[in-house]
C-alpha cells in the first residue's frame, strides 16, 4: 500500500508504508531520470511485470511492478539479489511467452494448410503439414504451461522485493 504526500514543490512524494526507510520517496527523483541513465529495462507481453534499472551518480535505482502496483528502490548489498533475481524471471518469463507465440502461430499455420487440403485427399503435404501443427501444437501446449510456472516463479520474486 502506498501513501500519497505533496512535497513543497507540489510534487508528488510516495512514502512505503511498509518500510518507508529503504525507498527512493520523492517521485521528484523519479522525474529527473533521463533515458541516458537507463541502464537496462524490460517488460512481460501479457502480466505486466517490468523493470527498469536507472544508473545515477554511480548508485543503481529499480523502478519494478507488476502491472497493477511498484516500487522505486534503491539497490543496495541487502536488496541486490532479491532485485536480480526479479531481473532473471522477468527475462525468462519473456522467452517463454515468445516461444509461445511462435509455436501457436506455427502451429496453427500448418493446421489450417492440412485443413484446406482435407478436402482433395490426403496427400504427403497434407499429411505432412498435419503432422507438423500437431508438433507445433504439442510444443506451444508446453509453453502455455512453462509460462504460467515461470509467471508465478516471477510474482515470487516481485512479493520479495515487495516485502522488503
């Protein structure tokens, strides 16, 4: 949960009620983040979990969430894991979810060329491209379900940081 103060300046300042201590509390800081500061950012297709890590004055800030809630923190000996190992589930959580694109649309391809050809017989090509959107609808089946796994693997991680 997170309380909304005004600054003097009549900027927004998010305070942690959770543990207020170890965040960046002025959205102010977030305001002066330039794109040449990113170092590196990501975000899942589908769930909406994101991050962005920003390189200011030699110390790395996270700005992470989930699509529907986030934090800005600072990296520090104590987070640093927590912080990579959201890194690492969000990356693979992207992966999966673009394995998962390329083998349904592959796989549905190769269906509808065998479905198209049902009606004249089934020749190798058909029997060939059915075969194939099977495979291909086997393959996209796992994937389905490797990223749900790794999704809930990823709100694990987000909950951690959370948490802290």
């Amino acid at each position: 949960m997170i309380l909304l103060e005004f600054d003097e300046d009549g900027i927004k300042t998010q305070v942690s009620i959770a543990d207020p201590e170890k965040q960046v509390k002025k959205e102010k800081d977030r305001q002066k983040r330039s794109a040449k500061n990113i170092v590196r950012e990501a975000r899942d297709m589908w769930y909406g979990y994101y991050y962005v890590v920003d390189k200011s004055g030699g110390k790395k800030y996270w700005d992470v969430g989930n699509g529907k809630e986030g934090t800005y923190v600072k990296q520090t000996s104590s987070n640093k894991a927590d912080l990579v190992d959201f890194e690492d589930k969000v990356l693979d959580l992207i992966k999966a979810e673009t394995a998962l694109i390329a083998n349904s649309t592959v796989s549905t391809a190769a269906f509808m060329a065998s479905v198209k050809g049902i009606k004249s017989g089934w020749g190798e090509d058909r029997l060939i491209a059915f075969f194939a959107s099977a495979g291909f609808g086997m393959a996209a089946a796992i994937n389905a379900a490797d990223v749900v796994l790794i999704e809930i693997k990823t709100a694990r991680a987000f909950d951690n940081i959370m948490e802290k």
